[in-house]
C-alpha cells in the first residue's frame, strides 16, 4: 500500500500542493523543494554532485546558508560519495543501508521518508541528502549555532553557590541539568509547540519520586496549547497556570540549573524551552516566592534569620502605605502623641489628603524604577537615584507632600525589592489594601487581608494546594518556611508532591 501511494504521490504535484512521502526521483525532489515547499526562500542551499563509478549517481543536498557547517558537509558528506561507487541494483531501502552503515562517516544520519519530518530538520539546521533511486531523505547532523556559553543569571546572582546558567540551547540545558543529576530515572519527554515555530520542549522529572499524575497532568495541558508560535517558555506558563487572570505565581521560572535540579529532586516537573534560557517547575508554592537561592547554601541559622526579613519585607511592602492611611484618617488616637503632632505638623500647608499623596508617590516611584529598568544600566541607576532625591526633595519644598509620606514610600519600595519574585503581585495588594483603608480605615485593610488569605488557600498549582505549607499543621511541612531547618532535620520531602518516595535524608541528627 505504501509503495503505491509512493509512487502515486511521486508524480509532480500542482501548484501548492504538498506531497506526504518523497518520490524516488531526485529530478521530482528537486522541483518539489525549490517550487513547492522552499519556493521564494533564498537561504535555502540547493547542491549537487555525483557519485564515482561508471554509473554514476546524483546527489542531492539542501540546507540552511549560515546555519549549517560546510566545512563539514563537504569532509564527511559530499567527499566519500564523490569517491564512492553505488551499484545501479542498490535501490530503496538497501540503498539507505549501504550508505548510514558503509559510505557516510557520521554519527547518527536519520532517515526521513515523510516531507514534512525532513523540512522541521533542515529548518534546525542539519542537511538533508537525497540520492537518485532513493525515496528518502538522510538528515546529516552538521548544525553550526552560536551559543551563549552558560553565565551566571544577573537577576539570580548568589555570595555563594554555582555560577552557571541556562542558555539558550535546549541541549545545553539538559547537559548542565544531566551534571547535577546522574541518574538513570532522570527523564526528559519531548513535545514540538507552534505551528510556525515547531519549537521543541523538553518535560523532565525523576521517574519514582515525581507523581505520575502531576507529570500527565504537565504534559496534558502542555500538549493542548494550540498557538502560531513559541517564543519564550513565558508564552507556556501563561497558557498553563491554574490562576491565569491575576498575577499569581503558580509555576516557578528560574535560570539557574541547581535551582532546577533540587526542585526536581523533591518530586516537582521541570519544562525546558528551546531557545529560553528560562526554566519552568512545577506545582510552585507560595513558600517558595520567600525562598533565595543560596538559602541551602549557607548555615541554617543565618538563613533562617535572612528568610525572616523576607517574610518582613512582604508584609512591609504591601502594608505600610495602608497602615499609614489608616491611622492617619482615621485612628489618629493609636499613633503616638509626639509622632501625631510631628505627623500633623510635616503636613501643614500639604494640598492633598493622606491617600492622594500615598497614590501619586507610589505611581511616581514605579514611573522612576521603570525608565530606570528600559535604559541602559549605568544610565538607568543614575536616572533612580537622582529622580529620587531631587523629586523627593523637591517634592517636600514645595509642600506637594509632607516628609512622613517619603519615607512610607521609600520603605515600601526597598522592601519590595527584597521579594522580588512578588513585586508584581505586591503592587496589586498595595493598591487594594490601600483603597480600602482609605475607605473604611483599619477596619478595610483587615478586610482585605482576610480576603486575599482566602483566595490564596483557594487556589491550587497542578492539583496541589498553594498554601500548603500554611494550612497542613504539620511539623514537616514547616521545617523550610518561615526558617530553613537543617538538612538533618528535613528527612523527607514535601508529601503532596512527592508521595512515593517521600525519604530524602537517612542519617540521624548529630548529638
């Protein structure tokens, strides 16, 4: 049946038309890639030679200009077959056999029969050689890609730890995650996304710690996104998150392979996109957004102090602009008499109310921190710092708004940038919790407060809970929240995630 619907669709196609399977006529190839599947494209390299003997065969190479090494093509492809005989009977399949096993001195030549396998690989930069008679397509791994070496992330920088990072090569990030991880269980499953792009995707986990319903659960959802394009693995984790309409991470992103190999290694799923250097994991925790880097690589009591001021930084920078409205309109009497008076006399001739003030600094400041963010570094530090002593200063001068009010927002801002993995999330709960305070005072923030505890537990990452560090009174959910409990401690691994191999850590603690 395959050989006639072969040969059948061997025969010149009409315009736009495409053929499933190659024909066995190179002459037929040739139109059917230069008018047919490459027409208009002229980066695409169109080579032909012959073989030796005294019949000789056409040769038929195509590839991408500047994507492939030619130097190679040339060595190890077009050479021994200049100077090989094929024996006119050799057709087909035995054919296909006498070259990947005697004539061609290359690792790992694949044979593609279907058009449309071939073009996905020459469009990622291999070659592909036809040969008359032949009704396939050998694919010649020769990409020749500049890769960015693997640096340490600018915005996952650690004192202490591994220096390296992902890259923007999908091989070279399952080689820097394969290095931490040598492990037989250690699995990686490929997906192809995008209709235009064909972007591959790798779906890694460890088999007998991960659960196989989280991991059929990654690959479900990551196997129905229906889109032109991937760019970024952003575009996945925006197509898969369970909390899509607010800002809420429920699936972490890090560019740091260690990161990655200890998430993995506590049972959790890790995607990796070709051409990101981003990584993605999950279920994500709330916990996790408190969690630094080089918290597993210092002593656990100094980690546990640093991890503290995070959990304090958090409630700062959503809070303090709320408080202070709060107690300002309405609670005056639980302020501090010598603090009021200062408070009542700094805002003396101040136009605005109290929640005017608090609005437009905070708008000014995102203002200054996102020109400072788009420019270049040098420029965009200069641009924060001077903003924000000359429209502060400026600002206080000339009675726009009092003093009390720079520093609320100066320590809302610095204590926002110790949690940056919830800034965007933050502004959210500053704006609602400041709105209701304005509104109903003390009383309005509490109500916030409560609301947005609620919607947290309410929320769920790939079937986990994403408060479940907070809700499960248990002592070994715990151990790594608030504090990082030493390794001798935390024995086992999270139980929701990694149910079937929960022991991690054998040894007594030591006297």
């Amino acid at each position: 049946m395959r050989p006639l619907l072969q040969r059948l669709l061997g025969r010149k196609d009409p315009p736009g038309a495409h053929s499933l399977y190659f024909s066995s006529s190179i002459r037929k190839i040739r139109e059917q890639l230069q008018s047919v599947t490459f027409a208009g494209d002229d980066s695409i390299v169109y080579r032909a030679f012959l073989t030796a003997g005294p019949h000789p065969r056409e040769c038929f190479l195509v590839y991408p200009e500047g994507m492939t090494d030619n130097a190679f093509v040339s060595e190890y492809v077009i050479k021994p077959l200049s100077r090989e005989y094929l024996p006119p009977r050799l057709r087909g399949e035995e054919l296909a056999a006498f070259l990947t096993e005697q004539v061609l001195p290359v690792n790992a030549v694949e044979e593609r029969t279907v058009v449309s396998e071939a073009v996905d690989q020459i469009l990622t930069g291999d070659a592909a050689l036809f040969v008359d008679g032949c009704a396939s397509a050998f694919i010649i791994p020769s990409k020749k890609l500049t890769i960015r070496p693997p640096m340490e992330p600018q915005s996952e920088s650690v004192v202490r730890g591994p220096r390296e990072g992902f890259s923007e090569s999908l091989a070279v990030n399952i080689t820097l995650l394969r290095r931490r991880v040598r492990s037989s269980q250690l699995k990686f499953s490929y997906l192809t996304l995008g209709r235009q792009t064909h972007t591959k995707v790798a779906i890694s986990y460890i088999e007998g710690i991960a659960s196989p319903a989280i991991v059929e659960e990654v690959r479900k959802r990551i196997s129905a996104i229906d889109i032109d394009s991937i760019i970024d693995s952003g575009y996945i984790e925006e197509l898969i998150q369970d909390a899509p309409l607010l800002p809420i991470k429920t699936i972490g992103h890090t560019e740091r392979p260690d990161i990655v190999a200890a998430r993995i290694l506590e049972g959790r799923v890790a995607v990796l996109v070709d051409g990101s250097p981003v990584a993605l994991t999950m279920p994500f925790l709330f916990v996790e957004t408190l969690q630094a880097n080089e918290d597993y690589f210092k002593h656990y009591a100094l980690a546990s102090l640093d991890r503290l001021i995070r959990y304090i930084c958090l409630f700062l920078s959503t809070s303090t602009p709320a408080i202070y409205l709060a107690l300002v309109a309405y609670h005056p009497i639980l302020i501090p008499t010598r603090l009021a008076v200062s408070i009542a006399a700094s805002r003396q001739g101040v136009p605005f109310p109290a929640v005017v003030e608090v609005f437009v600094m905070g708008l000014l400041f995102e203002i200054m921190r996102e020109g400072g963010v788009r420019l270049p570094g040098p420029i965009g530090q200069a641009l924060s710092i001077v903003g924000a002593i000359v429209l502060g200063d400026a600002a206080v001068q000339a009675q726009i708004v009092s003093a009390p009010m720079i520093i609320v927002v100066a320590i809302t801002a610095i204590s926002g940038f110790a949690v940056p993995r919830l800034y965007g999330v933050m502004i959210i709960l500053r704006i609602l919790f400041s709105l209701l305070s304005a509104v109903m005072g003390l009383y309005g923030y509490f109500c916030g407060v409560i609301l947005v505890t609620v919607y947290f537990m309410s929320i769920r990452s790939f079937g986990v809970p994403y408060m479940v560090n907070f809700t499960a009174f248990d002592l070994q959910n715990i151990k790594d929240t608030a504090v990082r409990s030493p390794w001798w401690v935390m024995r086992l691994r999270p139980k929701l995630i990694a149910r079937r191999n929960p022991q991690r850590y054998r040894k007594e603690a030591p006297s």
